[in-house]
C-alpha cells in the first residue's frame, strides 16, 4: 500500500504525518490527495471518522509551501467548534511553515477577528454566517486571490435547514475568485451531488468510499423501543448500567430541542452523572468550555443537539445515545459517527417510541443496515420511573423560572435583525404558515376516516370483520437541525 510520500507529498509533510501517528494514509486521502496536488476540483465523501480532514488538509499546505502568501486558502464549515478542530489540524500538519491561520466564527469578537484578517493569515477557518457579515461590512481584507475554497460538511453548508447558508454562501461566493480549487468533503454528499458539481467545475474528481453499508463496520448499531413516558427513566438507567460496567466511559447523548438538552443535562446532573450540555442557546465561551471538560473527561457526558453531531473528533467516546430518533438518516449517520471513529469500536443505542418506527425503517433503508434490538430489563426500569419523573418535573419548573423559553425568543429576534429581517413579519409569516399546515393536516385526518369509514362499512356489508386498521395517527414532522 501506497504511504505518504507516494501521494506525492513532500518529505517534510510526511515527517509530520509520522510525528502525528498518521502511519499510512486512509482510503479517502489515497484517493483525493494525489488528485488535489494535480490541481484538480474534488468531492470527497467516505464515511465518518475515515480521514477527510487530513485529506484536503495536507495537500493545501504542500501547495502552500511552494508559494506562499495570505490569504490562501479559505475554509467553510457549518458549526463553530468544528471550525477549532480544523483549525488545529493546519496548525499542527503545518507547524513546520510557520502557518497563520485565522478562525472567523460568530460569538466572538469581531473587531479582533477583522484585525486578524487584515493581518493575512495564510488560511481561514470560518462559519458562513461571520464571514458573510465581515464582507459585507468591511474592505480590510480580501479574498479575491484565494487558491483553495474548502466546504467541510458541504451537504449540510447548502441545505436549507434550520440554520440556512445558502445567503451568507452567495455572499462568499461572490467574493472568491472564478480560478480556484474547491474541494467538497463530506459523509453524505450524494443527495446535493448536483448543487455541489456546479461548485466544483475544475476536472472534478469524484471519490466515494466503495461499501454497501453507509456506516463504519466497528461500530455496534441498536434500537430500544420505549415508552414516550418512560424514555427518561430507559436513559438514566442505560447510563448507570455504563457507569457500572465500566471503568474508562464516555457517552454523547442527542436530543431534539435546546430545551430538552438543558432539562436532561440538569436532570442527569441531579442523578449525579457527570454532565456538560452544548447547544446553541448557550454563550460560545461556555459552549467551548463544556466541549474542553468533555474532551478532557473531566466530565464523561455530553448531551447536545445536531450542533455536535457532525464532524467533532473525540476518540474516547464509546456510546452515542440518540434521546430522539433523527427525522433524516443522514443526521442519523453524523450523529452515530461521533463514535468508532479511526478503526475504533463503537456503540450507537437510539430511543425509538411507537411514534417513531417509520423513521427507523428509513434510517435502515439508506444505511442499508439492519438495527438489532437493545435489551432492558424493564422491570429496573420502572424501579426508577416516579423518581426520575419527579426529578425531571423539578427541573423543568427550574428552567422555567429562569425564563429560557423567553431568552429563545430573544435571541431568536436578534437572529433575524442580524440577517436583516423584521422579527415581527416573520413571526406573522411563520404564524400563517403553521395555520396552512394546520388546515392541511385536518383535511388529511378527515379523508383518512372517511376512507376508513369506507372501509368498515364495505366489509361489514360483506358480512366479515374488518381488517385492522393502523392508527389515524399523523406521523411527526422530520426534525432537521434544531441547534
Ligand atoms: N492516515 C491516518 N491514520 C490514522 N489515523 C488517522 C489518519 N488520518 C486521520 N486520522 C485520524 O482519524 C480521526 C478522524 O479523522 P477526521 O476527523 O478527519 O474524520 P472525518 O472523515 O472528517 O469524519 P467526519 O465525517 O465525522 O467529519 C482523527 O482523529 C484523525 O487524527
């Protein structure tokens, strides 16, 4: 098998691949880095925790090495913490060139960050959003002469999710440079591939990793059906079980909604599991703190929205706990691949309740993978319900009387006066909206009875029962990424 120095890096490049432990190099780095150095567009998409990072990270500082100037390459990436990570792998691969790098996300200083840019830093690390507003609202620095433009997490930087890009992209992209290399990584580009090509146009090189199944073969996939009222108790239990099972733990846990994550993280820190949240309704100093004391394992828990589920690098985390079943099999992917990453073992336990089972069978059918059955003990788990339910009602209580749902608002008004909305038209927008969906959602419930009167009706005069009919239940809508 090829090493570094096949792909054609330079010898001082795979010295510091050595120094880092990166013996030989990952499917996904074999395939691109050749192809990158050759000056080629590319698309990258290999599964979680295989190496991206690394992939595009070190054929930019070879070429940067051969001519070096700032600001060379820019770099886009959805969340705050992972632009740090990336961060730091240029500054560590790229010790040796004395790399400036710059990292331009919201929630810190932006005057110090239009500083940094005017200094030009050989590469910056940035979220769209911060970038955006820097060149709308600044002529000290440009990025006009840029080699590389990178989008780490390409899928979910042109999506239109909760948190949408694609404004503060157009932005960017007016402002790059037409001759440039752009590079597209990602677990799961395929479902934006035809955005992503009109990006990538300069001989595009696509590489996918060649696997039937969609997730890493070490990691350990469950489900547990629960209860919708007894899930709290099925989580605190499975965490104790953890905890006495083993020595050296670490556990990320999803959910759903900011305040789900900071009821459950007051609620496990009352059993007295030792837990940090992050989601993004905290301030980014205390979201980067709680993130340190996790990967530290000062603290073995970490519960956090989607806002953690792509990218983060921890190694020792064994167990994901999914608190909700992701709406999309791709924030299913993301999220479980925070663990078994780099050929490590892994564990994935999703909370399915009977709400929920339709999202189950998508998640398999795009992972082509069947999820195998968690087993409880249930009757220890009712030992705990009253107490954990009672604890669970005390923090909510709590949270209330801090007013967290009006600090939301808050900086939900602040959000939308940034982006240059009035948050009282959009509020009236989204109030129209919700009552359309209403009305929608009525007229299917009233044609599924009928039909199912139809039904009855039809076998009754056909003088035999009828057949069992599903729930006239509407489905919940598809989460997508609440953080
Ligand atoms: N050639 C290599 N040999 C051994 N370990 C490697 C190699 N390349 C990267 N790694 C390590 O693998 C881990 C995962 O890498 P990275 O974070 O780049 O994964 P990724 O593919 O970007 O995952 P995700 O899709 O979750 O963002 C890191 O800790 C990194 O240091």
């Amino acid at each position: 098998m090829a090493g570094f120095a096949e792909l054609g890096l330079s010898s001082w490049l795979v010295e510091q691949c050595r120094q880092l432990g990166l013996k030989q190099p990952t499917p996904v780095q074999l395939g691109c880095i050749p192809a990158i150095l050759e000056g080629r567009d590319c698309l990258g998409c290999a599964k979680t925790g295989s190496g991206k990072t690394a992939a595009f990270v070190l054929p930019i500082l070879q070429k940067l090495s051969e001519d070096p100037y700032g600001i060379f390459c820019l770099v886009l990436t959805p969340t705050r913490e992972l632009a740090y990570q990336i961060a730091e792998q240029f500054r560590v691969l790229g010790k040796p060139l004395g790399l400036k790098d710059c990292i331009i996300v919201g929630g810190m200083d932006m005057v110090a960050q239009a500083l940094e840019l005017s200094r030009k830093p050989h590469v910056v690390i940035a979220t769209p959003g911060r970038l955006a507003d820097h060149l709308r609202s600044s002529s000290t620095f440009s990025i006009k002469k840029i080699r590389f433009l990178v989008l780490d997490e390409a899928d979910r930087l042109l999506e239109q999710g909760c948190t949408d890009f694609t404004v503060d992209l157009e932005t960017i992209l007016a402002a790059v440079p037409a001759r440039r290399q752009t590079l597209l990584f990602s677990a799961t580009l395929t479902d934006t591939l035809r955005e992503l090509q009109g990006l990538a146009t300069n001989q595009p090189f696509f590489w996918e990793a060649q696997a039937l199944v969609r997730t890493v073969e070490q990691l350990d996939q469950r489900y547990l059906l629960v209860p919708e009222k007894i899930k709290d108790a099925y989580l605190v239990h499975l965490i104790q079980n953890f905890q006495d099972e083993h020595e050296d733990w670490s556990i990320i846990i999803f959910t759903n909604t900011c305040k789900t994550c900071q009821i459950l993280c007051m609620m496990l820190r009352k059993f007295n599991f030792p837990t940090v949240a992050l989601h993004s309704m905290m301030k980014q100093k205390e979201r980067f703190a709680a993130l340190a004391k996790f990967k530290s394992s000062i603290y073995r828990i970490l519960i956090a929205t989607d806002v953690a589920s792509r990218g983060l690098d921890i190694p020792t985390v064994q167990v994901v706990i999914n608190h909700n079943t992701p709406g999309l099999p791709k924030i299913y992917i993301h999220r479980v691949g925070r663990t078994a990453r780099a050929g490590r073992q892994g564990q994935a336990i999703t909370l399915v309740t009977q709400y929920d089972i339709h999202l189950v069978h998508a998640i398999e059918e795009q992972m082509k993978k069947k999820l195998e059955e968690f087993s409880v003990e249930e009757a220890n788990v009712l030992q705990i319900l009253t107490q954990v339910n009672v604890v669970r009602r005390e923090c909510e209580i709590k949270l209330e009387a801090a007013n967290f749902d009006e600090k939301k608002e808050i900086n939900k008004r602040k959000q939308l006066i940034l982006e240059g909305k009035d948050p009282d038209l959009e509020a009236k927008r989204k109030a129209e909206l919700a009552k359309i969906k209403q009305k929608n959602r009525r007229f299917k419930e009233k044609v599924e009875q009928a039909l199912q009167q139809q039904e009855a009706s039809r076998a009754g005069r056909q003088g035999h029962p009828p057949g069992v009919q599903p729930e006239a239940r509407s489905a919940p809508a598809p989460t997508q990424d609440p953080a």
